[in-house]
C-alpha cells in the first residue's frame, strides 16, 4: 500500500471531517484545516498517489523549469509541451517576478556571488553541517510584481551523515488537485541534490499552511477515499548524472506505477 496515499487519504478526511467552511481571495468556498504535515522516507519509498493518476513527467518539468533553469518564461514551458502556467502568463510571456526568477538572483557572500541554487549545491558540498542550507522565494519586496504569489516558497535542507533531508514549506494547498503533484516533484528535488552532492536521500517533510478541499471537490474526493490504495511505485534516477544542471525529464522513470482511474478534468484554484 502505498504510503503517500495513506497520509494523503488521512488528511483530506479530517479536512471533510473538521474542516472550517469560508472563502479565499477567489470567492469559491472551501474547507480548510492549518498546519497539516507529510512526511516521507524517500529511501524507503517515491510519494506519490496510486488513488489516482498524477501526471509524473509533467511535474517533473516544472520543477526542473523552476530550479534548473530558473526560469519565470512560460514559453520555455511551452517549448517542453506543458501548458501548467499558461493561465499566468503575461504579455511579455513570463509569470514576473516569481518562483524561478527568484532562485536565479545573485546575492553576495564571503565566498563570492551565489544565486540560490548555487548556494545550497556550494553548502551541501562544503558546509554539509551547516544549518542554514535554505532557499526563500517569498520576496516582498518583488511581490507587486508578480502575477502568482509563490505556494511552495522555502526549502530547508539538512545533512545528517550522508543523508541528505528537507522540509518543503507552503502557503496555500489545492488537496485534489496541487498535493500529489507538489510532493512528487519535490521529492524528485530532492534526489537532484543528493545525487548532485554525493549524498543518500532521506526524508522529506511537507508543511502545509493552509489545507483546503473546495466545495466543488468534494464528491471527488469522496470518490478517492473508496479506493484502495495501491503498492507504491520506484523512482530510477540516472546515475551516470552527478551535476545538477544535466538532469533532464528522461533522467528520471517510475517503475511500476500503478493507480486507479480518475475521470476527472479539475480546474487550479490558489
């Protein structure tokens, strides 16, 4: 059985089951519990959800856009056939100053100038110990000008031994249609900077600030919690790859990879 599932399952039933109803900025009415958590032993198992399908490869494309080539262009999207942030995109073709052009920022330090990627692939490297291997795009200062405030905004990652650990903070989660989605494609973040750093991977933690199931999502996921969960599948990751920025979407293959079907087309509300 398939353990994403199992934590999944459980927190969407205390969302129906003790969820406040009220309103976010985009007016449809929700059911929200704060301060929900995942957590994930990626040596153990990938996470992602078996009760329905989760578009894999898709996912992993954004996550690579995003930190890779850190990038806020829609169009470089586009070009790798995925339309996820199409409905942002602005006259000039990117999202403004959000989630990828953040982590391509350069900031100074003592040991010279980082963007912040650099930064945590320099850390994990050479200050394995250190406590401060983080990245943050939840800039206030750019906010005005970007056309989504960031969801996933903080990573925090932690190296005990040679196994290599994070926590994955967010603001706002869509639970039908964002969370399998979000974890798969951090945890295959994840294994990008162990395998980049020459460390095992461990555990991935997920904090959810806001929880939410819409109203209109809830005889869909009524529909999901009459599954039975499936055995969880296997992630390959390439291992000829060891530097960060040659991972690509072929890098990566679940085995086998199982999942009931879900008939179901759900619009993105954040």
């Amino acid at each position: 059985m398939s353990l994403a599932d199992t934590k999944y399952l459980d927190i969407v039933q205390n969302i129906l089951d003790n969820g406040a109803l009220g309103q976010n900025r985009t007016g449809m009415p929700a059911y929200k519990l704060p301060h929900q958590i995942m957590q994930f032993d990626l040596e153990k198992e990938f996470p992602i959800l078996t009760t329905k399908f989760v578009a894999f490869k898709t996912s992993v494309k954004e996550i690579l856009w995003i930190w890779q080539k850190q990038s806020n262009d829609v169009r470089v999207l586009q070009q790798w056939n995925c339309h996820v942030w199409d409905e942002w995109m602005q006259e000039d073709g990117t999202i403004g100053k959000a989630y990828g052009y953040q982590l391509g920022v350069k900031h100074h330090y003592k040991e010279g100038d980082f963007d912040q990627v650099d930064r945590i692939l320099y850390d994990l490297k050479h200050n394995p110990l250190s406590r401060r291997i983080m990245s943050n795009i939840y800039n206030h200062h750019d906010l005005s000008e970007m056309h989504l405030y960031p969801c996933a905004y903080s990573m925090t990652f932690n190296v005990s031994g040679d196994t290599l650990n994070g926590i994955l903070n967010q603001r706002s989660q869509d639970m039908l249609t964002a969370n399998s989605w979000n974890v798969c494609q951090y945890a295959v973040l994840m294994h990008m900077f162990a395998q980049a750093s020459g460390l095992k991977v461990g555990e991935l933690v997920h904090v959810i600030a806001d929880a939410h199931i819409y109203d209109r999502h809830i005889p869909m996921v009524e529909e999901l919690l009459k599954k039975e969960p499936l055995p969880g599948p296997t992630l390959w990751v390439d291992p000829e790859v060891k530097d960060f920025y040659q991972f690509t979407t072929d890098s990566f293959k679940l085995e086998n990879y199982q999942y009931h079907p879900f008939d179901h087309k759900v619009p993105v509300a954040i």
